[in-house]
C-alpha cells in the first residue's frame, strides 16, 4: 500500500470517479454512422495483435452449445444468427455456465427463430425465469415475430438494428459471428481489454470514451475472421484479462499492452487502475407489502389440509409495462418507508384486495390463518427492495371462479395448485418468497403435531 496516498494520488492518471448510473450492454451505443477503419498506421501494432490473439483463441476457446451451433459452414446463415442472438441476450444477463443450461433448454423447445415466433409470451417468460430483466426475454419474443413476419433474417449490422430488442452490441456480435461481416462488438470484457492495451484513463461510460472504444476495436478487428476476433477479444476479457486478478504473464497480447508498460515503469500505476472504476449511482429503496393468499376452499380442518390438492394460491399479473412487466406475482403493494409497520400494511394490503380483486376479506372469506413470515430484499440494477411478506390463509365464503370474475378488468388473477406453483416460471425474488412462505408452513406445522388437537384451532386463528 502507499504510505503517502496524496503524492500517489497526484502521478497517477486515472481522474476521480464520479457517480453514475448503471449502464447497460446496449447502451454502450456505437457512434452515428461508425464503421471499421482497417489498420491504419496509428495502430502499427493491430496485425500482430489480431494473429497472436487470433492464435491463443484458437488454442484457448471455451467450447459452449452456442459456438458449436454458429461455426462457419454449420447449417444456414439463419440458424447460426439465431444460436448467437439467444445466447448473446442471455450472457448478457448472467455467467457462461448458468447461461449453458438456459440455452440448451431453450434451444430444445425452440430450435428456430420460427418456433419461438410461436411461443406465447407466458412461455417464454417461463423458460427466462431466474435470468432476470425479462424485458430481454420480451424483446426476443417480439424480435423473432418481427423478423418471420419479414421472411428474412437480417444479415448485417445495420439491417439487424432494426429488430426489436438489439442494439449495437447484439447486433455486432451477430453480424460478425454468423454472418462474417468485419464489424466490432464493446461489451464489458472488450472495454477492460481495449482500455489496458491502450491504457485509456478516462471515464468508460462516458459517451466520447465509449465512442472512442467503438472506433479503437473497429480498427483491430480481423477482415478475415471477425467474428472469432471478436469472440477472441470478449474470451479474453472474460478469462485471462479480468477484473482483478489478469494473469499478464500468459497474455497473448501481453508485449503490445500498454496498462502493463505503465505499471512495470511506475510502481503506483496497476493495470487494474484500467477501466476507471465508475461510482455506480445509489438504487432506489422501494418498500412493498406482499401477501401470499392461499384460499382453502371449503375446508374447516385447515392446519390439517394446508398443503392439500384443494389448495390454490392467488397471483397477479403485473402490467405489460415498467418493471418486470407481464409477469406472475403475489399480490403486493408499495408502501412508504414511514408505513412499513403491520397494522399500516395490513390496512394497505385490504385496501388494494378489496379495491381492485373485489376480494373483501371481512364479507367474503374467513381469515384462517394471517401472519407475517419476514422481509426479503430484492436487488434490481436501479432498485433495492425490500418485501415484507405477510401469508394469510382464506376459507371463502364465494365460489372461486366468482371470485376472478369479479376482478378488474385491468387486473389479471389465477389461482394455482400449490404443486403447480413448484414447477411455475416465477422471477426469483417471487420464487424466494415462496420459499419462504413454505418453510414457514413446515415448521407451523410441525409446531402444530405437538399441540393436543383441543387447542388447535384457538392457536390458528390468534
Ligand atoms: S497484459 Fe494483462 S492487462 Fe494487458 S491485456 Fe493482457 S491480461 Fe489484460
């Protein structure tokens, strides 16, 4: 560590980080009207680095469902686009190995871009469950239908920025992988790799940096193999150039770096200090009261049938816009951070069964068992929330089904079998709720084979 952090501070070249907000894959946009400049004598180095980083991938490549799929000469130019497009979407959400079960999976159910064009938003939201930001799960759904309505898919860069849901970067990657073409690709792991090689100190999410990272890759890309080049680069960054360890004494690009050059003279300089670390910007807190309704229909011995075939649990469908849209929850409902006690939430939570599910719960329906089971929170990219789960149980007075038909218009109700719900394509935080509703029932349970069954039902209803 340095002992006198100011000097250090003073030499180095990375300026101070300022906040920002988190960026998006897509939103690392290419300059208007960007395109690859070819070797130029700026760049005297790019035909050594292309072959050395071209002969390390050929060595060092992973091999994954989707490579295989999007090799040149297998199958058409179609089906190699469209293995690329799934997988690109998904690993822009989560790591290579979750990524690989995701996509065989949903590589078997829809194969080609036609089959998905087929597929219900429901069962796509299913298969993406777990991966998070389902507006990419949505925007491929819409993009395949897009695409087979126009009978073609697109084959170049610019041509597939037209489709639904892809930005520069997919757009890039699919370009250059499936169908050749000498364009680049900046994701995360190439802004890592570009920023040590050339050791640029400034702000990467910086719309000029980033510009300059479009071009800079623009001009290394292979005119033969851009699409390995490409996936040599994202390897690379993924792999041997990471975040906080790079192992540079196996780089294949190692003597052309120029982060490495910097720190071997100065010993305050690291390779690391490349990216600028960016502040991400503080996410929201949210704070919200949910309710896991299970409706014991015509059941009096409840504690006794709570994990019964009679059992069904209510969810609800949140709107087709905004946050986790079109998808299956709990019934919830934001409070404010003041009005997170139980009495107020309870109050809140009534309020918006009665209101909008015509669920009175006074009129309609006995309350059997209504308890709060504890908080969760949940992290999005711009939001922290924090659930507070209450899970009640309802002997209703009504028929269910006259119960969904009286619910607004607006608002979209199901009721599930609790083994239905076990197999359910539920977000993960939904599905962390459940989970926590089921362990609370197991030990209630098992609290409750202790007690003599006289005072049961009192304990139940306390
Ligand atoms: S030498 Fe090290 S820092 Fe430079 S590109 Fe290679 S792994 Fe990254």
């Amino acid at each position: 560590m340095d002992k006198n952090p100011k000097a250090a501070n003073k030499r180095r070249p990375i300026r101070k980080p300022r906040a920002a907000a988190s960026v998006d894959i897509e939103d690392l946009t290419a300059p208007s009207g960007y395109r690859a400049l070819g070797p130029t004598s700026a760049v005297a180095a790019s035909a050594t680095v292309r072959a050395e980083l071209l002969r390390w991938y050929d060595a060092n490549r992973r091999d994954l469902p989707w490579r295989r799929a999007a090799e040149p000469g297998r199958g058409r130019g179609e089906e190699r686009a469209y293995a690329v497009w799934v997988s690109e979407v998904m690993l822009q959400q989560t790591r290579v190995p979750v990524v690989v079960d995701y996509y065989c999976r949903w590589m078997a159910r829809w194969p080609t871009v036609h089959s998905l064009a087929a597929a219900t938003q429901e069962e796509v939201n299913e298969m993406w469950a777990g991966l998070g930001y389902y507006r990419r799960a949505r925007f491929l759904l819409e993009g395949a239908k897009q695409i087979v309505e126009k009978g073609k898919f697109p084959c170049t860069a610019s041509t597939l920025r037209e489709v639904r849901g892809i930005g520069d970067y997919t757009a890039g990657a699919i370009a250059s992988i499936a169908f050749n073409e000498v364009v680049p690709v900046v994701d995360g792991n190439v802004v890592r790799v570009m920023s040590r090689l050339y050791a640029i100190p400034d702000n990467p999410k910086e719309s000029s940096t980033v510009k300059r990272f479009w071009e800079l890759t623009g001009q290394l890309v292979d005119p033969l193999r851009p699409g390995d080049f490409n996936q040599a680069m994202m390897e690379l960054g993924a792999t041997l150039c990471s975040k906080t360890k790079p192992g540079c004494s196996q780089c294949p690009i190692s003597s052309h770096c120029q982060a490495l050059v910097l720190s071997s003279q100065n010993a305050s300089i690291k390779v690391t200090d490349y990216p600028r670390v960016v502040a991400k910007a503080k996410p929201r807190s949210d704070f919200a009261a949910v309710c896991v309704v299970q409706i014991a229909q015509g059941l009096d011995q409840v504690i006794a049938d709570m994990i019964g075939k009679d059992n069904f649990f209510l969810f609800i469908k949140r709107p087709e816009e905004g946050l986790l849209a079109g998808l299956w929850e709990f019934p919830s409902i934001l409070v404010d951070e003041g009005k997170t006690d139980l009495p107020n939430r309870r109050k809140e939570m009534d309020k918006y069964l009665k209101q909008l599910l015509c669920i009175d719960v006074k009129q309609r329906a006995s309350v059997i068992l209504r308890e709060d089971v504890g908080q969760h929170v949940h992290i999005f990219s711009h939001i922290r929330l924090t659930m507070f789960v209450e899970f009640m149980i309802l002997n209703l007075k009504d028929d269910v089904d006259q119960l969904c038909k009286e619910g607004k218009d607006s608002i979209k109700v199901k009721f599930i079998y609790d083994d239905a719900v076990e197999s359910m394509g539920l977000t993960s935080g939904i599905r962390k709720v459940y989970n926590m509703v089921k362990a609370f029932k197991e030990k209630r349970l098992s609290e409750q084979s202790q007690v003599p069954a006289r005072k049961r039902s009192r304990r139940l209803k306390q």
